[in-house]
C-alpha cells in the first residue's frame, strides 16, 4: 500500500532516496552535467572542460512537451541505458533572420528534463484507491496492469449500460503537449478520442483554460480571436503596448516571441515600448520604455479614458469609424444594428430575426458622454478613468496619443481576459486598436495575441479521431464540466452555456434558450497528463467536495482514471492511477518553429519505460481490447507504425522531407526556411453578422435578455456579473470596485506565470524551485502596513480557502495587488477524511487555486480566475 497523509510529494515504494540518486547520476561522477550555471569561481575550469569529457553511447532527438507554445527539440544523451545529459537544438545558426535557420534552443526548464525522468513523483505500478477512503486522501494500493484494465472496462460497460456515452468525460490537459500518437491535448485528438469514438462517444469541451474569454467574446467585436501581425513585423513599429502579455516569460525559448525580446531593441531602437500590467513584469524591465501599472480588471476604463479623450479632441476618423463600425456614434447606431444583415448560423445564436426593439441609445459615444441609456453615469473622461484604473489620467492621454501617432502594435496576453468581466477586457482593448487605424497595416495590430507565423510542416500531427461516430451531440464548456457531476439537469444553453454540436463540429446554441441540455451526469473521467482538476481549475475544496460526492442516479462521479508519469495533486482524487511514460520512453513525432524557421522531428525514444510504465497508445489498446474494439483502434500499426503514417502523410501532401522514412528517423530533426514578408492581419470580411467591427453587439444584448445569470446559486442582482452590448466597465465579481467584499479582503489577487514553472509542469523539480521559490508578490508599502518582511511567510486567504508561503516584497507591484505565481502544486497540512474539502484547511504549496472561484464569467462561462479578492496575514 502506497499512503502519504500529510502533504502531496509522493515517493514510489521501493527505492531509498540515496539509492534513487546514484541510479540517476545525481550524485559521484554525474554533478559535472550541464543544466546549472557553473559558479563564478569554477568559470574557468568549465570553459576549459571540452564538452566530449562526458561518455554516452547514443544520442537520440527529443523534444520539450509541455504547454509554453515553443516546442523546442532537445538531444538526449544516453549511457547504460540511463539518460545522462540534456542538450539544446545545435543544428542551424544564430542568426534570427529572414531567410536564416536558427538555432529553436529550449529554456532552463526544458534543460532540467532528466529531473523529470528520474523524479521521486514517478508513478512506478498501476495504484487503485484504497477501500473507505476518500479521494485526496492519497492511500492507493498496488495493483497488476491485468486488474487495472479489467476494472476500467468493466466500469466503463457498467456506465454505459446505465448512462449511455454522455456519462463520459476526456479532461483537458497539456501536459504531453506537441506529440502526435501521444498528445495530450486537444482531448478531441487523443488516442483516448479515438478510443471512446470508436466505442460510441463521450461528452466534449469547448475552449480552454488560456482563452476561454478572448475565444469567445472578442469575435462578438471583430469575428476573430487570434489575427494578429506576424510578431517579426514589429520592426515596422513606432509603437508597441503590451497589455497583460509578458512572453519573457511564458514563451522564452524557440517561439517567436524571443524575437521581442532579443531583436526588437537591436532592430528597431527607437520603438516605444509600454507595458501595461498590473506587475513590472521581465519583459516590462527587459525592453520596455514605460510601465504602466493598473487595477487588475480594469482595462476597458482605461481604454474608455483614452478614447474619450481621442473622441472630444478630434482625433479619431469619424468616416472611417462611420463606414466600418457599428455602434459608436448615436445618430446611427439604432439604424445599423437594426438594418444588419444576419447570417442563418451566428457566432452566439439568437439573430434569425435580423432586428432589434431598442427605443434608447446605447451607443458608445453615449456611453463615454454619460447621455442615452448612461443617463447619469457621468463622462468617461481621463480622469474618470484614472479613478478606477489607478492611472493618472495624464498618462491616459499620453497613451491615447501613440494610436494615433503610429503604426502602434497592440498585444494583449491572456492575463486580461482571465477576470470575471474579461470579455469586455478582451474587446476593449483590440477596440482601441481598431478605431484608430492601427489594423491592416505594417508595423500595427489588431489587439489579440502575437502572430508568431513560422513555415509549417504538412505531415499529421494527430491520429484520425473518428469525431464522425461520436454519438453525443452536446458540449459544456471547458470550465463547468464540474457541474455536470453535481446536477447536470441544470446544464442547458441559458444556464451554463451548453451547446449543440452539428454533423460538421460546430457547435451553436438554440434558438429558443433553454433547449439544448445534457442527458446524463459525467459518470467517468478520463485525466491524461493532466493536473487541471487539482491545479488550473479552481476551488480546490469545493472540487474536492464534488468529487467526494455519493455515486448516486444523478449526481456523483464512479470512475476517475490518471494517466501521468508523476504523483500530481490530480492523481490522488484519482480512483485508477496508470503509469504513463515521459516523451523520452517512447516514438513520437513533432514539429514547430516560428518566424522563418520550421522543423519536424522524429523523436526516438531514448531509454527503455521506468519501472511499469506503459505509452499512453500501449493502454488505450489493452483497454480497447477488453471492450472487443482492438483492431479498429490500432488498424494493425504500432506507436512506431503510426508515426511513420504521419511522416507518409507529409510526403503524399508533397512535402519536401528528407527520403524514407527510415532516412528521416536517422536524421532525427530536419528545418527548411523561407524568406517572407511577414503577414500582416488584413481581414478581408470582418466575421461578425453585420460584417463590420461590432462596438456594440447584437449578439452579446441578444443573450443579455434571455440568459439565467444564476447559475452555480449566483445572484446577479448586485450587478457583478453583466452581460453588455458594449465593452464597457462595471463593478466586477471580486474586482476593483467590488466593496462589499474588500470590506474583509481588501487585496487583489491575481496569479501570474513563473520561468520556473510551465503551468504546473516543472512543478517537481528542485532545481528549478531552488532558483525561484513560490512566493507572494507584496508591494513595500502594504507590506509595511502588515509588518511583513521580504522573506517572512504569509498567508493567504479567500473566502475559498488559504495558502501559505513566502513573501516577496517589492516595488514591482502597484500597491493594494498581490500576485501569486500559478501552478504550484497543492500541498495541504492534512488529508484526513475529517478535514477534505474544508476551507480552513493551510496548503503549504503555495497553490493559488485553493483561493481562487468557480464562479463562471457571464458569456463563456469560462475562468474569471483572475478577480479575487483577498487577505494577507503574517504566518
């Protein structure tokens, strides 16, 4: 029996500490690896050791899997069988230009990746829940890869005997990220897809836990999430503003986004470079001219200030904004919506009428003027602005003015939409960009994220899913699949925003709200390299309390199986836990690049499965064949097979590869550039029904009329949860001006990404923690107040939960924020039956999602994760 009551590190049985580290090199003849900086004083003996002093017998290519957007292919050396070092990508040059192939070098976290082969959190058998206990407590008891499989068919016949196919549930997960055979996301592209369509379907997502607003809602404005200027264009920049987005971060090695970071102040020094977060981010102190700190949340005041003051000045192109908006001015704005053409399938449903009955003006330019329906509300001046957002209203204009003295790039990471009114963060924000021309030209932006651009490859990245035998017609959105395990009768389209799927895979909602709705409770989960349901979802008591839930007719989760090499919070709510291999176990092939670089690689497995390991392909076959689908699902092939299938399907699309696929499989990693220009987001039809940018949106009104906000037991009548026809501010769930609460929890939380940490991948290994300690971002002066030191433990509390761990004081952050980095791993004082699921229970992990709410935004019905209010205490 494997039990662990106090805490979440896990160590397999069987292997002492000491033992465990000589068997990796950790200790004797493997301290010289690289991976660390030398120290100051061994420079010198390090550059003159030759990098050949290291023995190995093999060298074989790999790649980074994780969810940084990058993809970096890695060299793993190999002796006796045991992985000795981890090098970077050396084919190719430094040059990072047009027409150059460049070195796609991993990052510190890609190069500690033997501390995750050979990691104490290594899952060495298949683990079965012990009898009696709850999940979390983390008392397993070995059992036979026979039993394993056995137990999972035969639950699985159990449930759909009972529920049908819409019992079962693929959770979104990215932590075997790239792969093709062996991917972990998109869950619809899993070999566990293939699996459950090829046995009659299960219940699908949509969106994700990065966009889950931006996805949404800004094409209610414009018709598109994503467009954006290739980031190599950004050259061609006067300016650039960077709202949220801090790629010195979360995309710091082989995407394109380095090129921010390393080319743009070599290439384009005069660019001004500004940053609006609400923390001096890396990229801020590694290329900005300006930080402008702001209240988390609060983007779309910002964005009504500057506006105004581009509108009562005259500095907007009012034809320009006549012919290709809809929505901001008042003379013609009831007429526009009115008069706008629908389309038979719209993004968000509910326009077969084509028309509106609005009697009062709710316009934009009413809205920042305070008249129309805003009767009241006051002007949307600088100053109005300044008053929320924290930013003086002087820098507002002075803002406002490098739109219209361009071309002005706009970026917006993801951070600004993950709040509880991100939606309009989102549209706001690519609005400002919009109206003063900055779209469809060099050197400009629409507002989304980076374009990275790239040369692609053409061979499959996936195995065929059969999406077409999916019985289940219905998806729940990424974050409320919870829901569907407490009282799924609830779930429909006005609700908790379920929605139909078409033969297609489009998804839309009905026509009269309240139509579509789940047919049964999510019965089975499937948890493949993932720790979302212990780590970037929220609440993790509350989560712990729903998945502890009786297996009743209703209500009540039977089966959770983990597929993962590690012992992650995730894995312990598990009632299986299978032992999956790294990417270094098995054959895979990948490809990425970005700018004017693209590569594919054949990943060759370097060392022969830990312990009892097994690739996710080899146990979604032994399950297939319990359920009598074997041979549809492997079709006869092999991993080894189906890699070698997505190679052929690259050189029957004419790609240009290197020979057989054997001669490919030798080569290991193969590039090809190209010199282009790089693209500019020109659209040619603005996607939204009227087919022009949607200041105001018929859509988002449409719902505003006909959704039920009280989902989950809300209650929108205080006027924290909106849905608007305008991206305009409000008074937020647990936002800026949200008193009621700040009352008790005068902070504002929010989490931000570390370079330690890639989401929680990372989160095991001690070298990288050693370098960038969990801490709690602390202005000085509010640490002053709460006589808290730079290094002292706090804790930190919601109405959720607490955490505690260590205080990093710092003028960094704008003072009333606090920011913890996200992905820690959860890491409570007990794991007792008595005390699962309590608030009052203290994570030590520093794990931001026991404070943060489930509280689904208005429109997507996604991850406001971001809009926390809280407490700090010195511990």
């Amino acid at each position: 029996m494997v039990q662990k009551a106090t805490g979440s590190t896990f160590r397999s049985p069987g292997i002492s500490r000491r033992s465990f580290l000589a068997w990796t090199g950790l200790v004797g003849a493997g301290v010289a690896l690289t991976g660390c900086a030398p120290h100051v004083e061994d420079e010198k003996a390090a550059k003159e050791t030759p990098e050949t002093t290291f023995e190995y017998d093999t060298v074989t290519w790999s790649g980074c899997h994780v969810n940084c957007g990058s993809r970096c292919p890695l060299k793993m050396y190999v002796k006796d069988g045991t992985v000795v070092r981890v090098g970077n990508d050396n084919e190719g040059t430094d040059d990072f230009e047009p027409g150059g192939i460049y070195q796609m070098r991993s990052c510190v976290r890609g190069r500690t990746n033997r501390q995750r082969i050979y990691n104490e959190t290594r899952i060495e058998k298949p683990l079965k829940r012990a009898e009696g206990t709850l999940r979390g407590e983390g008392v397993y008891d070995e059992i036979s890869w026979e039993e394993a499989i056995q137990t999972i068919a035969d639950t699985m016949k159990e449930i759909k005997e009972e529920y049908g196919n819409d019992a079962f549930y693929i959770q979104y997960g990215t932590g075997q990220l790239g792969g093709s055979v062996a991917k972990s996301w998109h869950p619809d592209q899993t070999a566990f897809a293939r699996l459950m369509n090829l046995w009659g379907g299960y219940l699908r997502h949509y969106c994700d836990y990065s966009t889950g607003q931006i996805n949404w809602e800004l094409p209610l404005f414009n018709g598109d999430a994503y467009s954006n200027n290739e980031v190599t264009d950004l050259v061609n920049s006067k300016n650039i503003v960077l709202f949220g987005n801090n790629p010195a971060n979360t995309r710091m090695s082989g995407s394109a986004m380095q090129y921010l970071i390393t080319q743009v102040r070599l290439q384009n020094p005069e660019a001004k470079i500004v940053v609006v977060d609400p923390h001096l981010s890396d990229t801020a102190v590694g290329v900005a001219n300006q930080w402008v700190p702001i209240h988390p949340g609060t983007d779309m005041a910002l964005v009504a200030g500057m506006i105004h003051y581009l509108h009562t000045s005259g500095k907007l192109d009012e034809a320009f904004i006549r012919d290709k908006f809809v929505g901001f001015y008042s003379d013609t704005f009831i007429e526009d919506v009115k008069q706008a053409e629908p389309k038979d399938t719209t993004f968000m449903g509910f326009d077969k009428d084509g028309a509106l009955e609005i009697n009062e003006d709710l316009s934009y330019e009413a809205y920042l003027m305070g008249t129309g329906a805003y009767e009241g509300t006051g002007e949307k001046t600088p100053e109005w602005a300044a008053a929320i957002t924290g930013v003086s209203a002087d820098t507002i204009r002075e803002l406002a003015d490098l739109f219209v003295d361009g071309p002005t790039a706009t970026i917006q990471g993801w951070g600004p939409q993950r709040h509880s009114n991100g939606g309009n963060n989102a549209r706001a924000i690519a609005m400002i960009a919009t109206l003063t021309g900055n779209v469809g030209i060099s050197g400009g932006g629409t507002g989304a994220r980076e374009g990275v651009g790239g040369v692609p490859y053409k061979v499959a990245t996936a195995l065929p899913n059969f999406a077409e035998k999916n019985g289940v017609d219905v998806c729940v959105s990424f974050f409320d699949w919870y829901q569907a395990i407490e009282d799924y009768q609830s779930m429909n389209d006005a609700t908790w925003g379920v929605r139909h799927i078409d033969e297609t895979g489009a998804t839309s909602y009905a026509e009269v709200p309240g139509e579509i709705t789940l047919k049964a409770p999510i019965k089975f989960i499937w948890n493949y390299a993932s720790n979302v349901m212990m780590g970037q979802h929220a609440d993790i008591n509350e989560c712990l309390r729903i998945y502890n839930l009786p297996d009743e007719k209703d209500s009540g989760v039977r089966m959770i199986v983990t597929v993962d090499c590690y012992m992650t919070p995730t894995a312990m709510i598990s009632d299986i836990i299978l032992p999956g291999t790294t990417a270094f176990e098995e054959d895979d092939i990948i490809t990425g690049g970005s700018a004017w670089t693209g590569f594919v690689c054949c990943e060759t497995a370097a060392i022969e499965p830990l312990f009892e390991a097994k690739p996710v392909y080899e146990i979604c076959t032994l399950i297939a064949d319990k359920l009598g689908i074997k041979d549809e699902f492997t079709e006869g092939k092999s991993q080894l097979d189906w890699v070698k299938w997505c190679y052929e399907q690259g050189v029957e699309a004419g790609e240009d590869l290197p020979g057989t696929f054997e001669e490919f499989r030798e080569q290991g990693l193969f590039k090809k550039t190209d010199n282009h220009t790089p693209a500019i987001a020109k659209p040619e039809k603005i996607g939204t029904p009227s087919g022009k940018y949607e200041v105001f949106s018929k859509q988002a009104y449409n719902i505003s009329q006909q959704w039920d906000l009280t989902c989950g037991g809300y209650v929108p009548d205080d006027g924290r949860d909106q849905i608007t026809g305008l991206p305009i501010y409000y008074n937020n769930v647990e936002g800026f001006g949200d008193e009621a609460t700040k009352a008790e929890y005068p902070f504002q939380l929010i989490g931000h990404h570390t370079k330690t940490r890639t989401h929680s991948s990372y989160g095991n290994v001690e070298w990288l923690k050693s370098v960038a300690p969990q801490q709690c971002w602390i202005n000085d002066q509010d640490a002053a107040e709460l006589g808290v030191e730079n290094g002292d433990d706090v804790i930190v509390s919601t109405e959720r939960g607490r955490t505690q761990l260590s205080a990093k004081v710092t003028p960094r952050i704008m003072p009333g924020v606090v920011s913890i980095p996200q992905g820690a791993w959860y890491d409570p004082e007990t794991r007792d039956a008595e005390t699962i699921g309590s608030k009052d229970v203290l994570d030590k992990g520093g794990c931001i999602s026991v404070l943060t709410s489930m509280r689904p935004t208005p429109i997507s019905k996604g991850n406001g994760v971001h809009s926390n209010l809280c407490k700090i205490e010195k511990a």
